[in-house]
C-alpha cells in the first residue's frame, strides 16, 4: 500500500500556484528567488520544494500572470 500526503501532478502544480499567488500579493508583488536560487532558499521563503516552485512559476506565467526575472518573480 502506498500512502502520499501530497497532492498528484496537475492539483499539485494549481494548489503551488495559487500559494505562489498569495505570497507575491503578501510580499508587494515581487519573491527575490528565481530558478537559480537554491533549493533551501526556496524552500525557506515558499514551503515549496524547489521543482514545486518551478512548476507553479512555469503556470504562473503561461497564464501571463507573473513575469520572472533575474533572481526574482514578480505579480503582473
């Protein structure tokens, strides 16, 4: 029996998104990580492992709601 308290694939990247979303709004609109930015870094400002982070970016901005730079990802 495998039991995971994580969600799986798609509902885990929406409920990473949407915390992203929360974040930026709480913290003026702008994270100071990016994808170079280290895996404790992330994990310290996010609660999100760092290919979590990554994949609820990448939706973010295909959905043109964030903009990412250098070493920072901001709320459009």
């Amino acid at each position: 029996i495998d039991i995971m308290l994580q969600q799986e694939g798609k509902d885990q990247t929406d409920s990473a998104a949407a915390k992203l979303v929360e974040l930026l709004k709480a913290h003026k609109g702008t994270l100071p990580i990016g994808d170079k930015s280290s895996p404790e870094e992330i994990a310290t400002l996010t609660g999100l492992s760092k290919k979590n982070f990554k994949r609820a970016v990448g939706a973010l901005y295909k959905q043109r709601l964030v903009t990412v730079g250098e070493g920072e990802v901001k709320l459009n």
